[in-house]
C-alpha cells in the first residue's frame, strides 16, 4: 500500500474544505470497501479524510411523518432499528442481504452508498478498464461478464452497482442530503447515482469533496408492506444477480400504488418505473405483473454471459409482488 496522509474531521465544514484542497483525497468513513481498494493499488489517495464520527449514527423522525438516517449510521444498526423494521421493512431485508455481519458492523450508511463495482476487472489493475482508468477499454465486454449489467450499459462500461441497500432506497424515494464546497444540497437517490456513458469513470454527480450527511425517506404507510429479494451464487456474502426491491398497497384486489427498483443489473439502483406505470390501478393478476415485467426488461441488452439475468429479473419481480399481494404459490 502507497503511503498516505490521515487525518481525522471534526466537522462537516472542515472536512469538505479539507478534501476540496486535496485532488487526489478521500473520506474515509466504515472503510470496507476503500481499505480494500487502498491494499488493491486500485486507489492510491495521498490523504484520507476520517469522516466517520462527523454524521448522526441514528434515525430521527421528520415532522413531515418521514424519517432522517443519519450517515454514520452503522448497517447493522440501521438494519436492526424498530423504526425502520416496522415501517420500511424492505431496507432492514436489503441492508441484511448485503456483506457479513462483521462487515455491517463497521460500514456506514453513506459509505455503503458510495461503494464501488466489484467487476473483477476494476479490482485488478493489471487488466484495463475504463472505470478505473479512463481510456484504458473494458475488459469485461469481451472477457467474465456474469455478474454484470444487462440496463443502461454502455460501450465503454458494464458494471453493475453492488449495494442492497441503495436499491431499497430507490424503491423507496429516498432522498440524499449533502454538504459540498458548493453548500448543502438535497439529491433525489435515483438521481445520485449515473448510468456509464463515456464517463464511467464517475459513479454518482456527487463533486469532490461534497459529503453525503443523510438519507430521508418519505412517509410511506404502504412501505410497511414491502420485501426485498435477492437471488446470488451462495447464501450469504455474495453480490447480487439480481434483487427485487418493492412495495405494494392492494385493496380489493386492486394494485393502488406500488414501487419496485432491481438491484444486479445495472450502474445504478434500477427503478422500474414501466412496471410501476403499468401496474397501478390495476388488477393483481399474475399475468399482468409479467407483462409489466417483461415491458420493462424490453430494454435490456445482455451479452452471452450474462443473457439469464433477464428471465431471471421477470421471475423475481412477479414473485416478490405476488407475494406481496398475497397471491399463494
Ligand atoms: Fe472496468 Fe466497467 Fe469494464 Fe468492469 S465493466 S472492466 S468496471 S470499464
């Protein structure tokens, strides 16, 4: 590992300011993901900015009946919370279906958000890759491309985001509070994140030195009636194939809202607003929800390692809103 410099905020404001005025820094926070990337080569920053202690490590309610997760909130915290079990259960399920529990222990709620793709290729820097080092090519496109993107991919890049929790949270509308040299902002989460385009080198819109504060979510009553499901190679510490996020609210049968989002298939948390549209107001009919499905995987262009991920994402998204419908197997 290159050397580096460390040091530890202690503020919001000193951090951001500190980080502006190191090109080549990072913040710091749970350290899962970075400490491996550090020991990888992958990044080589000359400052890390410890930011783990700045952010509430807590859920507070909002007056508007939502909730405010505050950054440093550690996973399995947020996971376990009463809060968030009872009334947005499809964000304790995703948070649990990621890492290992001592993983969980330690990452953060913004750091979990701001992980990087687990292409293999990005992770080794003997081979190229275009994330990693612009300009470079992908070596994915020809070479193991089984865990990756089947939406929204580009020539240039076909990584998938690996985080559960994220994809809960765009089912969920959640919003993203940060402060940056710019000031403080409010980013919807479907719009933090980017899809590849020439540019994958840049995850989410997220400016050097801006920090992630906290997450919002709205009042949801129907959210308390929501699931998340993940399909992988092994039970547990593994990335998603594929995963479902969704909430349902059915009343005599009729869909009256839904949101649904697909982890595993894309550079960003996947929201399904075609299965929504075609969705709401409707009929919980089996057949219905495939067609809304399929509808929305319309778009998809796999390549020939990765091609079952489509079936697979119909499968997934009709089984987890029958299930939430109450529909037997
Ligand atoms: Fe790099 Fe993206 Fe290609 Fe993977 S898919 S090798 S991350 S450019």
């Amino acid at each position: 590992m290159r050397e580096f410099r460390y040091e530890r905020a202690t503020d919001v404001g000193g951090a951001v300011s500190t980080l502006a005025a190191a090109p080549s820094g990072v913040f710091l926070a749970g350290g899962t993901n970075l400490v491996d990337l550090m020991k990888l080569g992958v990044l080589t920053p000359d400052l890390v900015v410890d930011v783990r202690r700045l952010n509430s490590d807590r859920v507070e309610e909002l007056p508007d009946g939502g909730v405010r997760i505050g950054a440093s909130m550690p996973n399995s915290d947020l996971a376990a919370d009463p809060t968030i079990r009872g009334r947005y259960p499809v964000l304790s399920a995703a948070v649990l279906a990621g890492a290992s529990g001592q993983l969980r222990n330690l990452a953060t709620t913004g750091g979990n958000l701001l992980q990087r793709t687990r292409c293999v290729y990005f992770q080794n820097v003997t081979t190229a890759c275009n994330k990693r080092e612009p300009g470079s090519g992908c070596s994915a496109i020809e070479g193991y491309h089984r865990e990756l993107a089947v939406l929204g991919h580009s020539p240039h890049c076909i990584a998938t985001h690996p985080s559960d929790q994220a994809v809960a949270l765009a089912a969920l509308d959640a919003v993203v509070r940060t402060s940056g040299p710019a000031g403080e902002r409010t980013i919807a989460l479907a719009d933090l994140y980017r899809l590849p385009g020439a540019e994958p080198q840049r995850d989410t819109v997220l400016e050097h030195g801006e920090l992630i504060t906290a997450v919002e979510l709205p009042a949801l009553p129907f959210a308390a009636n929501s699931r998340y499901r993940k399909v992988r190679d092994r039970a547990s510490y593994a990335f998603a194939l594929v995963s479902v996020a969704a909430a349902l609210d059915v009343a005599d049968g009729v869909v009256r809202d839904i949101r649904v989002a697909l982890g595993g298939v894309a550079h960003k948390p996947w929201r399904a607003t075609r299965v929504e549209e075609e969705l709401r107001g409707g009929p919980v009919d089996p057949e219905r929800f495939r067609a809304a499905a399929e509808a929305e995987l319309a778009a998809a262009q796999p390549l020939p390692g990765n091609a079952f991920k489509v079936p697979l994402a119909r499968n997934v998204i009709v089984r987890t809103l029958l299930d939430l419908a109450g529909v037997p197997r």
